[in-house]
C-alpha cells in the first residue's frame, strides 16, 4: 500500500478494495489464506480495525 493513503478521520468507515492479478495460490492455498486472515485479526485486535464485510 502506498504511503500516500492515509486515513485522517479514526472514527469514519472506509471501503478499502485491491485487485488481485495471477494471485490465485492466495484463495485457495490454506497456508496462505492463513496468513491474510492472520493479518486481519492482528488488525483488528491490535489496532481496533472493524471489518463490516469482505
């Protein structure tokens, strides 16, 4: 992610979206989607982010 997105506003909801190209392993390797939702939950958890879907 680039260091030009930001997000100023803590309390306001954003929709956040990225193309995925060729990365087919990432859906349906178990290890790899491990670590995305690993990522997600440290998120969550350590810096309070809200997932509302996905």
């Amino acid at each position: 992610m680039s260091r030009n997105y930001k997000f100023h506003n803590p309390e306001g909801v954003y929709f956040v979206s990225f193309a995925v190209v060729e990365w087919l392993d990432v859906f349906t390797r178990n290890e790899y989607r491990d670590i995305i939702i690993d990522s997600l939950r440290y998120c969550q958890k350590e810096k309070g982010m809200e997932i509302f879907a996905w």
